[in-house]
C-alpha cells in the first residue's frame, strides 16, 4: 500500500505498510557529483507544462538535494527539514506545499529501513542507474587491479627463471597472489615474490618449472 505526501490530503499509514524503498542507506555514493537528467522527458513531462515557474525551480531542487541524502534519492518527510533544505521560512515552504501542483508532485511515502521517507518514481529510477553504474565501475577497476598483480607475479615468475608450465598455471598464480595480499603491504618488492615463492615450493605449489636454484 502506498501513501502519498501530506499535500495531498491523504491520511499517513503506518512505515510498516509502505513500500520499500530499493536503496539501502549504506549503499555507497561517495563521490557522486552528478545526476543523470534527461532534459528531454522533462521539458515534455505533464509537470514541467502545468507547474508555476516559482514552483519547478523548487520541484529541481529538490531532485538535486535528494541525490546527497540517506538513501540516496530520497527527501526527508519534515517539513521544518525540507523548508532548510531549500533555504525557505517554514510559512513559505507551507505555502507551497498547499498549491496545486507542489514543488513534491510525484513524491510519496516509502519505508526506508524503518523510517518513512519521501521518493520519487523518476529519481528513483536514475539513482538506482547511477548506483549500478558506480558498482560496475568498481568491478571493472578491481578487475584490472587483480590482473595488474597476477601479471607481476607472472613477470615475477620469468624472472626467477620458472619454465613456460609453471608461467601459465592460473591456480598456482592466484596462490601465489593470495599469499602474497595476506602477508605484505605497500607495493610488493622483489623480496616478497621470492619469499611467495619459497612458500609454495614447501607447500608444493609446483609441480615442476623451477630452475635448480629454487628446486
């Protein structure tokens, strides 16, 4: 069951009987500095025709405020809270609120891990788009951080005069790179592959393709 914002007259309900909200309040946004916005959709929306000039400025602005809110997306259901964030007196705020078409058209009640806020549907959309972005890209970066590594220790490998076999054999190579995460910090030197390596031997780790000097 939802519920929409007091504006409209509609009596509250319970946080229990809102809907959920899909975003957590942990979700990381840090360093999002942009909103997704399609100017197109907007300036042929039914808001952007019908709501006052004074109005729509507001209506933007909360859309801007809510992108650095918890969750991300959402606006606080206060109006003391909403009247800062804009840099209004409450009385103004109140007044624009009672107009037909409020700067919180759209918005309504949500369960946000227990706490009733307010989300749009078009916000919502863009927030959970710009999230799934951010975690893409910190997939794509932590994947070419973990070839970056298994690399060196490739070159690690050749340099300590491994055959082509112990080169290539990925499951020895991820070992190698857990060992190596677990028990040394900073940049890894040339010391702490050899000292990598030494662990895997006793472990054995090779099968074979060790040169003498490390048989």
């Amino acid at each position: 069951m939802n519920a929409v914002a007091r504006s409209s007259g509609v009596q509250l309900v319970d946080v229990g009987a809102l809907e959920e909200y899909p975003i957590t309040k942990d979700a990381n946004m840090n360093g999002h500095r942009f909103v997704m916005f399609n100017h197109d959709r907007w300036l042929n929306s039914d808001t952007y025709l019908k709501m006052q000039p004074e109005t729509g400025w507001f209506f933007l602005n909360l859309i801007m405020l809510s992108q650095k809110q918890r969750p991300v997306g959402t606006l606080p259901d206060d109006d003391e809270l909403l009247a800062k964030l804009l840099h209004l007196d409450l009385a103004r705020w109140k007044d624009l609120r009672n107009r037909a078409m409020s700067p919180l058209h759209g918005w309504y009640l949500v369960n946000c891990e227990g706490e009733r806020r307010l989300a749009h549907r078009v916000v919502t959309e863009f927030a959970l788009e710009a999230l799934d972005g951010r975690i893409r890209h910190q997939q794509s970066n932590e994947e070419k951080a973990v070839y970056a590594r298994l690399k060196r220790i490739r070159e690690a490998l050749v340099a300590f005069g491994c055959d082509k076999a112990v080169v290539a054999d990925d499951v020895l190579v991820r070992r190698l790179d857990d060992w190596l995460t677990a028990n040394c910090t900073g940049n890894r030197r040339k010391s702490d592959y050899e000292r990598a390596m030494m662990h895997g031997a006793r472990e054995q780790w090779f099968d074979s393709g060790l040169n003498s000097r490390h048989r």
